[in-house]
C-alpha cells in the first residue's frame, strides 16, 4: 500500500489524502504512516464524540499502536475531518485535546508527527503551538485534484458504498422461484431412497419434473471450488437467477460460505483444501489451523482484486435474496469488507445481518471485531499501488 506523496506543504498534502483512501473523510481522524518520505497507506478513525480524558488517552493510544504495527513507520501526519466551524472568537481548534494526546502517544513509541492539520466546515489550518492564533486557509486549497496519475475517490464519505445496490421487483422474482426450483432439486438429488420399496421409480419421475436449470445448478454444487471460482467471473449486474440463487443458496449455509470466504482470498487450491478440512471436521477432525486463522485476518495478505469481485457479487446477491435466506449474503459482504480494510462498512453490513437473524453468527464476529478494533494482520504489510486502509 505504498504511495510516493510529492506534496509542497499542507495545502497540497490536505487535498491528497482521498486519493490514499479513495473517498472524502468526514468526522474523521486519518493518519497517514511515513516510512522516510514514502506513505505507506492511510487510516481512518471515528472521532471521539464527548469524551472524557481517560477515553481519549485509550483511543489514542489504539491508533498510534495500529501505527506501531507497520514494520517500517518512523513518522506520521494527522488530519481532523470535523463540521464545526473554524472561525471561532476564541481562536480555538476543534479537538485540540485529542491531537495533543496522538502526538504525546507518537513521541513514547518514537513517531515523528510530522503534521498535524485540521479541515473544519469553512476552513482548514494547522494546529497551532499553544498562545497561538491559527491561520486559516479556504477550502478551495485543499480539494482533491483529478488527476489520471493519482487513484480515483468515489462520491461519498467514509459510509458511501455500504448501501445495497437497488433491485426491482421483476429482478427479484424470478431469483425467489429460482431458489425455490434450486432448493427442492438439491433435495430430490440427495435424498436417500435405497431402503423404501418403489423409491427409485418414484425419484425418477420427480427429477423428470424438476426445472432442467434448477439441476444444473444443483449438481455444479458437487464441484463447490470450480463454482466458486467460476463466480468471480461472473458480471455482478446481470446475474441470471439461477446463477444468483446459487450464489445465494451458498452464502446462507456457513460451511459453504466459509469454504468461498478462504478460496476468495487465497486461490482455488485454497478452497479445495478448505472443503476437505470441512469435510474431515464432519467427521470428527480437527480443523486446520492455518484455514480457520485465514478467517481472524492471519496468513498471506489476499489479492484485492479477488475480494473486491466477490465482494460485489455478495451486494448484488444480498439485494437479490427473499428475507428467509437474507443474512448470509450480507454477513459475507461484512467480512469481505473487513478483509479489505474497510471497518465502517463492514459494520453496516454486519448490524445488517443480525437485524435479519439475531445473533447471526459471522455477523457478530465481524461486529466484534470491528467494536475492539481489530483489523486484518495483513492490512499491516506492504502492497504495492495500494491506497490504504479506512
């Protein structure tokens, strides 16, 4: 995630800092980690809202600590996002108590603060040595450039993009009675009919009646990693119903959504190994270590690329979905959102899922690790044309 900054001063720098998360901040802290004069990402905080002393030492000490965590950061530069106005009688600069308590935790742990800035309602400025009147600088400095060289920010906060995508009615229908033919074919194809007399003859006559598509669908279930695989190719905003009720029907069981989760963020032999493990837990194994820490954010650090396409087609299934079948897709969209380093919406997605099943249980491991903070071990190594977490 390391980006060159060629900023001359703070304006120029202010009007960079989107670029490294890819959307506009708003009540927000960001830091941006230097290694020497290279960045190596950006993170961003919610403020503190109301916070007693105790609790600004505690969240600054947490973010200078996910600092501490790059291998290679020796310095970094502040930004307060905030609403309130900067022009204010008293000269003051809206939390001044907690950028003094990040710069304090930084000066122990031996960062460098290199900058420490504020973007108010009206205006922006540095934070000022104490007994000193700010000088403030227009908005219009500080805008984020279009440029073809820099990463693109999209329209929208820290909270744009953890909406649902819309679908209309027409679209879903057909995916619900796709899901239905799906469902009942899964059940005619695994039903055990060895022991009752006529079974067979019977089973045979209902799979002549089943939806040829709904069959489809359900033997490529036999071959979950070459599905899953498959499914990253597919074109989020026009799945075909069977293609969607499948993914669906997936995302709603967590064995199968555990197996894509590890094969999207590793490789297809990733989730042939995770389909075995589970296969072997059935039957009274111990699962593998190494599979079930790639779900806590340990391991190699994912392609990007892979998770934000699975990502996109958990939107458009979560869209899609009937409400009985709902919450796997969005709890998948939650943890795909953590992995990529982007708790705010991870949450969205998470409390989602457990407004539709109360205790969901990925659900609340993602909130979990969201309320304490804990993000991704590889979210602290280095990838190159990154932008950074949020």
């Amino acid at each position: 995630m390391s980006t060159v900054i060629k900023a001359a001063g703070p304006a120029r720098f202010l009007s960079l800092v989107p670029h490294l998360l890819g959307f506009h901040p708003t009540r927000s802290l960001v830091l941006v980690p230097f290694s020497g004069r290279r960045s190596v990402g950006a993170m961003r905080f919610d403020l503190p809202s109301a916070a007693g002393a105790d609790d600004v030492e505690r969240i600054a000490s947490t973010c200078i600590g996910m600092v501490c965590r790059l291998p290679d950061a020796n310095a970094v530069a502040l930004v307060v996002y905030t609403d309130d106005s900067l022009h204010r009688a008293d000269d003051s600069v809206p939390h001044r108590a907690f950028v003094r308590a990040i710069a304090a935790r930084a000066d122990a742990c031996g960062i460098e603060v290199r900058d420490a800035l504020c973007v108010g309602a009206d205006a922006w400025t540095a934070y000022p040595d104490d007994g000193a009147a700010p000088r403030l600088g227009d908005l219009s400095e500080v805008a984020a450039p279009a440029a073809d060289d820099l990463p693109p920010v999209r329209v929208g906060d820290q909270a744009a993009g953890a909406e649902l995508p819309a679908v209309a009615d027409e679209a879903a229908q057909p995916v619900a009675a796709a899901l239905r033919a799906l469902d009942q074919a899964v059940r005619t194809v695994c039903a055990d009919v060895s022991a009752e007399p006529g079974a067979d003859e019977r089973a045979i006559a209902t799979l002549g009646r089943l939806d040829p598509h709904a069959l489809t669908a359900a033997c490529r279930l036999d071959e979950l990693p070459a599905l899953f695989e498959d499914v990253l190719a597919w074109d989020p905003s026009a799945l075909a119903p069977f293609d969607a009720a499948t993914l669906i029907w997936c995302l709603a069981r967590p064995a199968l959504r555990d197996i894509a989760l590890v094969q999207w963020c590793g490789t297809l032999a990733d989730g042939e190994a995770a389909l075995d493990a589970q296969l072997q837990w059935e039957g009274g194994a111990d699962y593998p270590a190494d599979l079930g820490m790639r779900m806590w954010g340990e391991g190699t650090r994912p392609d990007r690329d892979r998770l934000s396409r699975a990502l996109e087609l958990a939107r458009h299934a979560a869209a899609l979905a009937p409400d009985a079948v709902r919450p796997g897709a969005p709890a998948t969209c939650a943890w795909l959102s953590w992995a990529l380093g982007r708790s705010t919406h991870a949450e969205s997605f998470a409390r989602r899922a457990c407004e539709l099943e109360p205790e969901h249980g990925l659900g609340e491991i993602v909130r979990s690790f969201v309320a304490v903070g804990h993000v991704p071990d590889w979210a602290f190594r280095a990838e190159t044309g990154g932008r950074g977490r949020r």
